[in-house]
C-alpha cells in the first residue's frame, strides 16, 4: 500500500463531531440511568468502572491502529529514500 495513502486517511470534520455527539450521549445516558438505578452504590460503581474501561480500551485501540500506520508510512518513505539516495 503506497504511503501517500495512508497520510492522507483524514476524517472529515462532520464525522469527528458526530463521533463526539454519540460518545457524550451515550455517556450521558448511561450515567443518568446509573444514577437513578435502584442498586447499591457499590454495583453502581462497579457499572461505572466498567464504562471507564470500556472508553480507555477504545480510545487505546484507536491509538494503537494509528501508531501502527504512521509507523507502516515512515517505513514506506525511508525505504523509497533509500532507493533514491543509497548510501
């Protein structure tokens, strides 16, 4: 896969603000329903820990994918410099 277009994959801003309406929404709602649960506080914990985990897994993956294709595309460049200029 040429490198020009992995660095070019950028989102468009409509779909990053979409994205964000949906991650506060959907937080939003889970903790308002957590909060009016008729639990205990420690499984009401639990529940909330378990959304924190859930949103640092994402946000790691997501992370990890885009290391991962930066680092495919700067091997990609530094291989086709190589040719270029050999040392």
């Amino acid at each position: 896969m040429p490198a020009q277009i992995l660095t070019n994959q950028q989102p468009s801003g409509v779909f990053i603000a979409a994205s964000w309406v949906a991650l506060l929404a959907g937080a939003v709602s889970y903790n308002v329903r957590l909060w009016n649960a008729q639990m205990p506080l420690n499984k009401k914990g639990y529940y909330f820990t378990v959304l924190m985990y859930g949103l640092f897994s994402a946000v790691s993956v997501q992370k990890s994918v885009r290391d991962r294709m930066e680092c495919y595309a700067y091997a990609q460049r530094k291989r086709m410099l190589r040719y270029v200029f050999p040392a």
